[in-house]
C-alpha cells in the first residue's frame, strides 16, 4: 500500500493527520454497514484544478443521507468548501476525493438513531481504475451470478457502504475466474451495472443504457456522458436490456468517477465488436477528456476551481 501518511483529512469541520483518522470498533458502521459516501475527481485543467460536477456529488451525498435518515450537521455549501479546502491542504494537482458520512460509536443494536454521525473528507492521487491501458484496449469481463438487490429491498439510488457487499461479491467473482470485472443483472434477469460501474452498449451507433428501475446507481459520469452523447448527436435510450444484447452490441463500455469511460471487449469470452475500442465509445473519451482536462469551454458549469479563489501553495 502506498505511503499516505503525509496527507490531511477532513474530519467534523478540521484537518486532521492520514494516520491520525479512525474509527472505534464499536461504531455502528462497522457493525451494520451504515455509512454514505461518494467518490469524485479533481482534474488539473489548462487554467487550474478543478474538481468534476461538484455540486452533484453532494447533492447525491446528501440525499443518500436523507433516504437513511442520517441527519447530516453540515449544509450543501459547507461539504463543497470542505471538498475544496481539503485538496488545497494536500497541495495536489488532481486526485480523487472521497467524503464519507457515517454513524459512529453510541448505542448498541440495529437501531442507529441514537449514534452520533461521523464526517470525513479524504484525497489522494489514483490512477485509472481498471488500468491504463484499458481506455484504448478495453476489459475482459463477466456476467456474475450475483444479481443486484431487488426493489424495496436496499435502496439503489442511496450511495450506502452497505450496498458494496453485493458489488464486492461482482467484483471478486470475477476476478477468481480471471476477468477485470463483472456485469450483474437486476432481480428478473435484465442487465443493471458493474460492481462500481455504469454500463452502456451501442448498437448501430444507438446508445442503450439501463433505466434507474433496473436497481442501478443515478450515476454522475452516467449522466455527463448521456448529456454529451446527445450533445454530439447520438440518439441514447433508456430502457430495460436482456442479457444477450451483450452478445450482439457493436461496442459497450463502462461510466464511473474511477473508471471514467472504460471499453469493453468481450463478455463471457465472447468478443464485443472488433474486440477492442470501438468508434462511439473513442468520441465520448475523446470528448470527455477534453472537457475535464479544460480544453473546451466549460459550457454546462461542471467544473469547480481549487485554487482559483484563494492563496494557492506550492503543488506537487
């Protein structure tokens, strides 16, 4: 694992040591997995660094803590500064952040509204996910034999920790059987997502996607590539998609804040296309990227500055 150990963490509204932030064993997390949380980016632009769709993150932080009746002491503006505040403590160009929210050590038992809520903020450099390489040549990946959580069981749109027991079952699955990543279906069969991603297929340059009713997370980068797909002139259409349309799309590929736009090329072995980066999913990188990166203009107000407003230090 990499040194961390010189890093800040945001914890209740001051900056703390890396090694300095933890949680009592008898937190109420630990024990019945009730946190929320999120996962964003920050870019280093042309003009600066700049955190990616800021406002929907915690505005998606802040309802997950509405769904779970976690009432959170801080409001909208608060978390953003505290996002902001926190890279400028780390003097880093671009990293990923992720704010947590979670109940911590108080009463006993299922119940947790007697337990005090706990706030952190962490940063630090990552990479691409699913690797480098991935963003040209693609991902070898499964349909798991995990389904996604039916309706009125676990609430999908809710980023919860709970809810990544069931990913963490997608995930290593496929990886024992010697996949990148896995893709589960919903409760009656039609395709929902990846263990941490959105999933997309293209067919005669048609964009599918899965609805919200197919127990996936509303994902953020979900939305900005729907937004710039059809920005660039793709149809793109939300519907319900068995299992074997993944036998048959031209091209199909992975949304998420760590996988960004990931390809896929093959799917239970069987090749995607021409089994590597097809021509729909190449424009939609190639225009994210440009956009994240600050080489287009920042048309729909997506990116936050760091360090445009304030006393900049000295990055590394």
């Amino acid at each position: 694992m990499p040194d961390y150990s010189d890093l800040k963490i945001w914890h209740n509204g001051k900056m703390i040591n890396w090694n300095d932030a933890s949680v009592h064993v008898m937190s109420h997390v630990v024990h019945y997995g009730s946190s929320v949380f999120e996962g964003m980016r920050c870019y280093q632009t042309e003009a600066d660094s700049a955190v990616f769709r800021l406002p929907a993150h915690i505005r998606r932080l802040l309802n997950s803590c509405k769904v779970y009746r976690m009432d959170c002491p801080y409001t909208h503006e608060q978390l953003q500064e505290a996002v902001l505040e926190t890279i400028r403590a780390n003097s880093l160009k671009s990293c990923y952040v992720r704010p947590v929210i979670f109940r911590g050590c108080g009463q006993f038992g299922v119940n947790p509204t007697g337990n005090p809520l706990e706030a952190y903020i962490a940063v630090w450099e990552w990479g691409k996910y699913l690797g480098s390489e991935a963003l040209e040549k693609g991902v070898n990946v499964c349909v798991s034999s995990w389904n996604r959580f039916a309706p009125n069981t676990l609430p999908a749109l809710a980023k919860a920790g709970g809810n990544y027991l069931n990913s963490q079952l997608v995930k290593m699955e496929a990886v024992a059987n010697g996949y990148q990543e896995g893709i589960a279906l919903d409760s009656q069969g039609h395709i929902s997502e990846g263990s941490g991603e959105n999933l997309f297929v293209v067919i005669d340059k048609v964009i599918h996607t899965p609805p919200l009713a197919a127990s996936i997370l509303p994902g953020i980068t979900r939305d900005t590539v729907i937004t710039l797909a059809r920005d660039l002139g793709y149809s793109v259409v939300e519907e319900m998609l068995p299992r074997e349309i993944l036998y048959l799309a031209d091209e199909i590929f992975f949304t998420g804040t760590a996988a960004e736009i990931t390809p896929i090329r093959s799917v239970d072995q069987i090749v995607v296309g021409p089994g590597r980066r097809g021509p729909v999913t190449e424009a939609l990188q190639s225009e994210f990227f440009d956009y994240v990166e600050g080489r287009k203009q920042d048309r729909f107000g997506w990116l936050t500055p760091v360090y445009l407003h304030s006393a900049r230090p000295a990055l590394k």
